[in-house]
C-alpha cells in the first residue's frame, strides 16, 4: 500500500512537484498558507486540508517548499507543526533555500522526535519541474536518503546528487549554485550592454555564444529570458533573489569568506527592489547594469 505524502508549499515551484507525485498514482494531501494556489491540485485529485497538524496527522511522509527560514520554523515548530503531529519514523523532505544552520537545527529537532529530516533543495525552474527535469542535492541520514529517493524520482527529479550526512551540505550547495546563477545572469545583461552600445548585434552574439562557449541549458534559458526582457510573470520573484543572496553572504560570514560578488548583487537586487521591481523575474538582475542606483546612494544596505 502507497503512504499517504503530505506537500506543504503549493507556489510556483511547489505547485507542478505536488502534481508530479499525482500524476504518478500518489494519494497526496496538500497544505498552503494561501488556501486558492492548492486548489488547482485538488482537480487532480489532492486533498486540500486546512492546517498543518491535518495534514501531518495523515501522513507519513511531508515535502515542504516554503519561501524561507521563517516559514520553515512556522511549519515545523509550536503545538499546529510538524514535529509535534507527526508519528516517529516519519519522513520530512525539505525543499527550500535555507541556511544550513537552520536544516541542522530543524533536522536535530525531528531527531529528538524519532523522525527524519532530509535537506533536499531543488535547482530547477517551474517548466523544468513540470518536465521531470529538476536536480536535486540531498544530504542527511541515510535512511533518509534511502527512503526519499524513489519519491524524489517521482516528484521529477532527473538526477540525485549525494552529499552525504552532514544535513547542512546541501543547503549550502544550493547557495553557492543560486549565487552562481544570480552572477551568470549579471554578467549577461554586462555583456548584452556592452555589445550593444558597441553596435554589435547583442541577440546574434549569444546565439554564437550558446552554440559554443556556453552550451547549456542554462545559458540557452537565461540569454532567451534576458534578451527579450520576460522578466514577467516572474517564475522566481527578485525578491526571493535577494533574500537567497542574503542568505549566502550571512552563510559566507558565518565562515569569514569574503565574497565581493555577491555584496554586488545584493546591491543591484535591493535597488530593483526598491524601485518597485520586487515582484519580476530574479533574472531582471541584469537590468541593473542599465538602471544604475543614483550617485550617492547606499546600495549594499
């Protein structure tokens, strides 16, 4: 018999991983703070459940994608959480960008509970989700990471990357690849700038490059995005960006490693952001280059 899987998190990304685990057979259970972004999932055949003990008291594994630490805490702490309503042996697969000091603390709380904790961040964006194309790290105890592949397989992961059982690795492998990305994407709207001020044909210079230099897809999906400014609707908002950036300079600090790179991105973020521009694609990090900050202003606050 199927375990009944819990999903909490039904947002951009959220959303098609949930309909992942129903297309493939899964009695799912869903649970959102905003109730209307679940409801699409109970046509496939989700129950929607109105609080988090409901849904945890049901089942015995729970994937969550929430927005950040906060939200993480919200979802697993106090008397209506996760580690008060959910059975020993249970299984908690977290999918969301977080400090690695927040997966170690959260992980070591379920372990005092008799369950499992399993950091699992995603690389990937929604149509890569729908697509069954998503790369997940993974790290934490192995019974864990035993028990969570075959639904990680199910969920649309393509590839599994181990990291092994310090809970916190994959979570800092996932900051270091979204500060990766946020920097490839500054670096785009850089070169796109340059080549066209110095009348070169911007769009034909990364067809070249993505038939070349940078044949992936990555390049292939962000050069498309930034070259024709579809910075909305936005499949990831600038202003998570800046919050995952945040996040990497606090985890880079927690460590003492300087990282210039991205206290620049930090700045070029919070100024689209408090232009109004929080709400477009992170990828609109490349406007920056060509809506500067005012002199004078603070922009690595």
């Amino acid at each position: 018999m199927q375990p009944t899987i819990g999903f909490i998190g039904t947002g951009s990304l959220g959303k098609p991983i949930a309909a992942n685990l129903l297309s493939a057979g899964q009695p799912l259970l869903v649970f959102n703070r905003t109730a209307s972004k679940a409801l699409p999932l109970a046509g496939a055949g989700a129950v929607i459940c109105q609080s988090v003990e409901e849904l945890a008291r049901q089942c015995r594994v729970v994937f969550s994608m929430v927005s950040d630490d906060r939200a993480l805490s919200s979802i697993c702490l106090g008397p209506g959480g996760l580690l008060e309503h959910l059975l020993p042996g249970s299984l908690h697969i977290s999918m969301s960008t977080i400090l690695p000091q927040t997966a170690r603390e959260i992980s070591a709380l379920h372990k005092e509970k008799g369950q499992y904790y399993l950091a699992a961040p995603v690389f990937g964006r929604p149509e890569a989700a729908a697509a069954r194309k998503l790369q997940v790290v993974v790290s934490g105890d192995q019974q864990a990471r035993t028990m969570a592949e075959p639904l990680l397989r199910l969920a649309g992961a393509s590839g599994i990357w181990d990291f092994g059982e310090e809970t916190a690795s994959a979570n800092t492998v996932k900051l270091c690849g979204n500060f990766l990305i946020a920097a490839l994407m500054e670096a785009m709207g850089e070169s796109m700038a340059l080549a066209s001020k110095s009348g070169v044909d911007a769009s034909a210079m990364w067809s070249m490059f993505n038939q070349t230099l940078f044949n992936t897809p990555l390049y292939h999906n962000y050069s498309r995005i930034i070259l024709g400014a579809q910075f909305d609707p936005a499949a990831f908002t600038m202003t998570l960006g800046l919050k995952d950036i945040r996040l990497v300079l606090e985890q880079a600090a927690s460590v003492d490693q300087s990282m210039p790179t991205a206290e620049l991105l930090r700045g070029h973020m919070q100024h689209l952001v408090d232009s109004g521009k929080g709400n477009i694609d992170w990828s609109g990090v490349s406007l920056a280059v060509t809506q500067p900050p005012p002199p004078g202003s603070n922009i690595n606050h």
